[in-house]
C-alpha cells in the first residue's frame, strides 16, 4: 500500500517554513510522496488577502519541482468551495486506490480540529502528522491516529512575508528562490 503524505495549505505564499516541514516528514514517515494540495478557500479563513489560486499552485509548483517525491495539486479547484477536507479525501480515495494518507499539519490547527466537516469519519481512516508552531506551546491530541513530532523550528509565516512586500522588504530568505522574482 502507497503511503501519502497530504500537506493542505493557501500557500499564500509558500515559504521556506513549508519546504522544511515537508522535507522532514518525508525522511522521518517515509512517505512515497508529499502532495501539496493548494486550497482555493480554507473555511475558517477570509479569502480578502488571498492572491489568486492560479498564482499560488504556480509557486507551489515551481518551489517543489526539485523534489521528485513533492506535488502540486489543484485537486480542490473543482471541489465545491469551501474546500473541507472530507471532500478532497474522498476525490483522492478514487484517484488513488489502495493508498493510506496522513495529514501534515501545524499544531495551530489542532484546537479546530474538532470543527472540522466530518471529522470523525476522517480520523476512521486518516493519520494526523502534527508539527509544532508559533504560539503553541501545549499541544494535546484527542484521537489515537493524532502523531505530534518535534520537528526544526522555522518561524515563518506567510503573513509576515505578505506585509514585507507590501512595505517593499525583501524576503529574500523566506521564501524559494524560485519563486522570488513572481512576487515582486
């Protein structure tokens, strides 16, 4: 049986943060493949500072396109928005037969966790592969399919990168190099 690793972000934009984390789970959970799936509207956050979803799944491809074992994924683009992760499981269940999938996720998401379409059903069938971030000191997991692992620390978030080049900073060191002169 395949083994994927699911990394759902806006990547808005992807950063250096979200290479490292993805390099890492892939090494410790031995994963045949990291898919970053690109979301088009995550449910618990405003769509107002979201660049477009075409721009975004282009950086994400550009940024993991050294990596044999990362993807890109558009698959919630034809998914009703917005896009709960129940339904972009059950797209990838007839996409790709015979394959577990693990969620990569920050540990700041873990206390909505709860609030998630269908959770309970999700976690019937779904790893959860939890990394610690900012402003998140006491994580606690409620299901036995939750993993916490102690990951390297990168804080970066695309937030900050946004307002940097709003004032015209560089972000240099933030984000790939390959998509450095795309966000300019």
């Amino acid at each position: 049986m395949k083994r994927l690793g699911l990394f759902f972000g806006s990547f808005n934009p992807i950063h250096l943060g979200h290479l490292a984390i993805a390099e890492f789970m892939l090494e410790k959970l031995k994963f045949d493949k990291i898919l970053f799936i690109v979301s088009p509207q995550n449910p618990f956050k405003s769509s107002a500072d979201l660049y477009s979803e075409e721009k975004r799944l282009k950086w994400v491809q550009n940024a993991t396109q050294y990596n044999p074992r990362f993807e890109a994924s558009d698959i919630e683009f034809s998914l009703p928005k917005p896009s709960y992760t129940y339904n972009t499981l059950q797209k990838l269940n007839t996409l790709y037969p015979d394959t577990h999938f693990s969620i990569i996720m920050g540990s700041d998401n873990l206390a909505r966790l709860k609030d998630w379409k269908n959770i309970d059903l999700i976690l019937e069938t779904t790893d959860f592969e939890i990394f610690q971030r900012s402003g998140t000191d006491k994580t606690e997991t409620f299901h036995p399919n939750i993993h916490l692992h102690h990951t390297p620390f990168i804080d970066i978030s695309a937030t900050e990168i946004r307002q940097r080049l709003n004032k015209g900073m560089s972000v240099k060191d933030l984000v790939p190099s390959s998509i450095l002169e795309q966000l300019k």
